[in-house]
C-alpha cells in the first residue's frame, strides 16, 4: 500500500501540471482573441471621420471646413470619430488608443481634442489634451454631451448635434490664451521688423 502512495504522487503532480498549462493557454488565447478582435485605429486622414456613413456629403464638408478654419487661426487641432461600434472596448479606452496613435494637436502646445461618437453603443466622449483639460474639464465634456449633443441625437439629427457640439467647444477653446499658430507667428515677427525698419531709416534721413 505504502508503494502504492508513493507511485500515485507523481501521476497527481503531472495532472495539476497539465491541468495548469491547460489554464494557462486558455487565458493565453482569451487574451490574444479579445486583442485581435479590437477595432482597428483609422488611418488620419480628415478632420471629421465618419466611418458610418451617417453625415451627408454636405454636413462634411461644412464641418470640415470650420474645424479647419479655426486650426488654421486658432492653432488647436479637433477631430471628429464617427464609428459603429468600440466592443469590446470602452469608449474610453478606444478613445485613448487612437489618441495616442494619432497624436492631433501641437506638440510643444498639447492643445488638440479628439471627439468620438460610437453610434450603435449610443457612447460619445470628448478628450481634450493636457492643455485644454483646464478648459474642457471632464464636466463641461459632460454638460456638452448630454445637454446638447445628445437632444440632437434622439431626434435623428446626428449632424446638427455633432455641429453644435463642435460649436460649443470652439467656443471654450477660444477664450484660452493659447499661442498662435506657427505661420501666423512668424508672419508677426516679419510686420514687427519692418517695422523697425522703417523707423530707423526716418532717424536716418
């Protein structure tokens, strides 16, 4: 019996072993497949991406077309997201990875925001870099999402809601002391030394 015991110990070690690989490679490939099922990071191509297909060719343009008025005098850079889904990640966390793919805004300035709508979840989220969090507080991002971008929403006006919850935004930004943008900057400093210029060469005469 004792001989027995003895012999039946390294068979139950090699069943716990096995039975913790098996483990083991089952969470491995859990996690690989929830990994391979993440919804791809678009490609940054335009100011407003809608990957649903939900905003007419018009609505667009105009939004494209104000978002790149204000980067180009203002000097923030805003992107709007419109995709079906973000399962099986949060809205958060989807955010944040294409975020951090797509880096928008200045970098020595850290004023770009990034605007995602995830239409069949019903999820919006407003993510503002480091600069603009005083500006646009997770509240204010709150307040703007639910008080007016969502009315919009409910009554099928997808562009209106997404239009004025870019307005609303712009209007925030605005009133921050941010640095101009490059071109405007340097444009200033030629104005400022010709300027002087002409003074010296009144003194001169």
């Amino acid at each position: 019996q004792q001989a027995m015991n003895v012999s039946r110990q390294p068979l139950a070690s090699r069943s716990c072993l096995l039975l913790l690989l098996i483990w083991c490679l089952g969470a491995f490939t859990l996690v690989t497949a929830r990994a391979q099922a993440l919804v791809p990071v678009p490609a940054l191509v335009a100011r407003v991406m809608d990957q649903t297909g939900t905003l007419d060719a018009q609505s667009l343009s105009a939004l494209e077309s104000k978002l790149a008025t204000f980067e180009q005098t203002k000097g923030t850079q805003i992107v709007v997201l419109l995709v079906r889904t973000t399962a099986p990640e949060d809205i958060a966390d989807y955010t944040q990875r294409v975020g951090d793919a797509w880096k928008i805004g200045r970098r020595d300035v850290g004023d770009g925001l990034l605007f995602v709508i995830a239409k069949d979840d019903r999820r919006l989220r407003i993510a503002p870099a480091k600069t603009l969090e005083g500006v646009i507080p997770d509240v204010m991002a709150r307040r703007i999402i639910d008080q007016v971008v969502t009315p919009a929403f409910r009554s099928g006006d997808f562009a209106g809601g997404i239009d004025a919850g870019v307005n609303q935004i712009l209007g925030l930004v605005s009133g921050e002391a941010l640095p101009l943008p490059e071109a405007q900057s340097v444009g200033s400093r030629d104005d400022l030394s010709g300027a002087d210029l002409l003074i010296f060469m009144i003194f001169a005469v």
